[in-house]
C-alpha cells in the first residue's frame, strides 16, 4: 500500500514516515501543496495524509482540486485545528476523515487501515488465497498452519498480489507500488524479492509455482487447486496472543527504542523551534513600534502552527499547548491590536521558558495545561468583564498576581485585609474567588466554609492559592467546598487555565 504524505514538519514526516513504515506502508513525502498536487495526479496512491496548513497551496484548497479533479483517493487530514468549524471545512472539501494533532499513532494507523478498506470492495480483514493466510491488521502470514517470517518488502509484495490476486502485476507496476518516488530500483530487484518469497512459501509446503510467471508480462498468484480445498475446515479466527513476558519485554525494548529516537529528534529540533520562537518575539516588537502588517502576522501564524504540530508529535504537551494558543491569537483576521500585545507576549515568553527546559523527551513534563479559551484570545481585552477577586495578606504576592492576570482580560480586585471581605465581596461581584489558607483573623478556609453556608454566594468558584501543599491542608479546603486548589508558586497560565476552565464547567451546567 503506497500513501502520499502532505506535510511539512520535518519531525512530524519522521514520525509518521518511521510508523508508517513498521506497519508496511510505503510512504512519498512532499513538503508543500503545489507539489502535494503534483506528485497526487500524477501518481497512484492508495491513500493521501494532508495537513492542512501548507506553503503553496493549503491542504483545504489541494483537497477540494482533487476532487473537483474526480481523484477518488483517500484523503485523511492532519491539523491541529480542533474546532467543528474546521472539521465541517475539510469533510466538505471531500476529505474522507479527520485526525487532530497531537495523534495518538495506533489510532491513526487504524483510520488509515478503516480508509483503505472502505475504498477497496476487495480488501477484507483477512485475505485468503488456498492454505496462505495473511492478516493485514496483526501483519501475520501462514500457510497451511505455518507461521512465514518475511522482510518487510517480502510482506509488502505478497499482499499486493493477494489484493490483486485477479491481476497479472508486471515488473513496472510492483516497482511503483512498493517503492517510494526517491528510491531507483531495477527490474532485477522484484525478481530478487520473488524468488525470495518463493522460497519461503515453499519451505512451508507451498508449490515451488505459488507465484506464477508469464515472462516478459509480469506476476501473478496461481489458483488454489479447489479438490485440495473442498475438506478444508473454515480458517479459524486468529485471536490476538496474550501479552506473556516475552512480548512484554519486547514492548518495552520497542518504546525505548521510539524514545531514543525521539529524543534525536529533538536535539535537531530544539535550536529550530528557539530560533522559531524569536519570529514571533519580532511580530511582538512590530506591534509595540505600530508596524505590525498582514503578512508577518501571517508569517508568524504559519510558524506557530508548525511549532504546534512539532511540539505535539514529540509528546511535550504544555509547550505545544502554549503554542497552540499562540496560533489561535495570531490567526486573527484582523491584525492584533495593541492591547493584546501582553498576552502575546506573556505566551512567547512562556513558551520559549517551556522549550529551554526540556533537555530530553524522557524528562520533559507531561502534565497537560488545559486549553485557554481561543474565543478569549481573539476578543479585544476590553470587551472581557471577567471579574476576579484575591485575598491574600501577602502585599508582594497580590502586586505579582495582579501583574499575572490583568494582560489575560481579568478585571482584578485585591484584598490584603480579611476583615473587609464581606463589604468588598459585595461591591465586587466577583465572578471567581481566589483564597490564601492562613490568613489573620480570618483565614481562607474560614471564608470558604462561610460562603457554602450563604444562600447567595454558595455557588461562587473559590481556588485556594497557598504555599501549603500538604494533603491534609488540600484535603480540608475541598471538605469546606473549594473548586480547586494550586500551590505557590504558581506560573500565570497555569492560574488563567484554572479560572478559566471552573468558568467554563459553571456555565455548562446553566
């Protein structure tokens, strides 16, 4: 099976190619649109991976030319963008399914399995030609009972002339379909490869003619002989083997492997995605000095998309999180305006913090923040009224917390003095609490207790916001009703997610 792979992340394509190799794909790779329809009408594929955001051409408008082409092919998108809206844009320029980045790639080498048996009328869960067995989904092959061990071309050949068993295969056409575009192989390599598989199957007890030749024409696989079969007993389901110690530890030894690799990658990426980072940190400067124009906004967008989609395919999620915001603010279709110039470069900042400390995937956190609403990105910081109220007795701690949430929109209130709570709570309207635990006279867990006992203020959202991190403390603010609870000190984003995110279960629930 041939796919074409539209994309261009250089370690997402080293991913993806690596993947889709192990599972006996062959994969053509091609960095850009223009060139994704190029290598797409000229050549057969059994299945196109798109991304959507590409220089040249995007995936949207190469994905509707296809079509409006009559090109039947497969096409699964690729994106980052995991919005309906986007999803309903890529169904309806006549993709066949959608896949958001960061994948999990198990999953994705299932759509591709589901897509290419829905576009081929032939294609089974198991294929079956006399005594051979071959399962596509495991990558199994046996004949008559015997398990055949084969080169990954070996595989590749064979299921190819079970998928067109009705067929004769000429030497020209195995050597499109199983060789990449960048490989030059001969005539002479397909007849290596079977006289190698015939080989194999004749050590299992198939005729030395399984795999018929018409020479000077091509290859073909030769008729089960139907006296042989008719005693046959129906082939039995192949149930997946338990995972003993042995698969276990060859498991284990695979995902070390993939982490090496990984981390490979990353050695070459990091100093990229810095340098990527400093574009952005230039469009922060464009719109301090008011010459921010559409085209390096544009520019900069396309950079934290790819930044986006890298940082995801290596598994570092708070640093693609945060690029993914980045990417959600610059896709504005309006240029910035300068009140958003903090919250850009909060994120910049915040990002490029994130990058400097991973000094290898093993060791990279993995604790995902949660996504900052896109909608609050895009909106003038103006327009959002959101109304946060802070009592902490540390003066230092309220200025630095003050600093931390205004450029996110927040309209802040702090308070040093709990003895005044109750009359500023009411001149307020706070539409989030944040509480320190030990406080004089009244301390937070104190507050809390009393405000889950007010009929009116019951259901505001406290967090708890303290330098006590033991459980029994956390364990007592729950008990007393708080929604959440964070320890100092606490990273801005981290703060505004929280917020944001107790907001955002309130509202459901209306």
């Amino acid at each position: 099976m041939k796919i074409l792979l539209v994309e261009d992340d250089e370690v997402l394509i080293a991913v993806l190619t690596k993947s889709l190799a192990e599972h006996h794909y062959i994969v053509d790779v091609v960095k850009d649109g223009e060139m994704g329809w190029i290598y797409g009408s000229t050549f057969d594929y059994d299945l196109i991976l798109l991304d959507i955001v590409l220089p040249k051409l995007d995936g949207i408008h190469l994905c509707q030319r296809l079509r409006a082409e009559g090109y039947t092919t497969p096409i699964l998108l690729l994106t980052v963008q995991n919005t309906s809206m986007a999803k309903v844009s890529g169904l309806d320029a006549g993709a066949d399914d959608y896949v958001v980045k960061p994948f999990d790639l198990p999953e994705l080498i299932a759509r591709i399995r589901a897509l290419l048996r829905r576009s081929n009328a032939s294609s089974f869960p198991l294929l079956v030609w006399g005594d051979l067995l071959l399962n596509p989904s495991t990558c199994e092959v046996s004949y008559n009972g015997h398990p055949l061990t084969l080169t990954n071309k070996e595989y590749e050949l064979l299921e190819l002339l079970l998928r067109d068993s009705q067929h004769l295969l000429s030497a020209d056409e195995i050597l499109d379909r199983l060789w990449s575009s960048d490989e030059f192989p001969s005539e002479a390599t397909v007849r290596s490869h079977i006289r190698r598989l015939r080989h194999k199957l004749v050590s299992v007890g198939a005729p030395s003619d399984f795999i018929a030749t018409v020479h000077g024409r091509g290859y073909y696989l030769k008729a089960p002989d139907p006296l042989a079969q008719k005693d046959l007993p129906t082939p039995p389901l192949i149930a997946p083997p338990l995972l003993g110690s042995q698969d276990s530890s060859n498991h284990s030894t695979r995902q070390e492997m993939y982490l090496a690799f990984l981390n490979e990658q990353w050695i070459n990426t990091k100093p990229r995605s810095l340098e990527q980072v400093k574009s952005i940190f230039q469009v922060v400067q464009k719109l301090k000095s008011g010459e921010l124009d559409p085209q390096s906004q544009a520019q900069a967008y396309q950079i934290a998309h790819k930044l986006t989609g890298t940082l995801g395919t290596l598994g570092l999620t708070i640093a693609m999180q945060l690029a993914s915001q980045l990417e959600n603010l610059l896709k504005s279709q309006t240029l910035l305006k300068k009140n958003q110039l903090e919250i850009l470069e909060a994120l910049a900042i915040s990002l490029e913090s994130s990058i400097q400390s991973i000094d290898s995937i093993c060791n990279a956190p993995v604790a995902a923040i949660s996504d900052l609403s896109f909608s609050l990105l895009a909106q003038d910081v103006s327009q959002i009224v959101t109304k946060v109220m802070i009592v902490d007795d540390d003066i230092d701690c309220l200025r630095s917390l003050l600093k931390l949430l205004q450029p996110w929109g927040f309209k802040v209130t702090t308070l040093a003095d709990p003895k005044d709570f109750w009359t500023v709570l009411q001149s307020v309207l706070p539409d989030v609490l944040v509480l320190d635990v030990n406080m004089p006279q009244m301390n937070g867990i104190e507050i809390c207790q009393a405000l889950r006992s007010n009929l009116d203020w019951r259901r505001l959202p406290v967090l708890f916001l303290s330098v006590m991190n033991d459980a029994n403390t956390q364990n007592l603010a729950f008990s007393v009703g708080a929604d959440d609870y964070l320890c100092k000190p606490v990273v801005g984003i981290d703060l505004v997610n929280r917020i944001h995110n107790r907001l955002q279960r309130i509202q459901a629930y209306l």
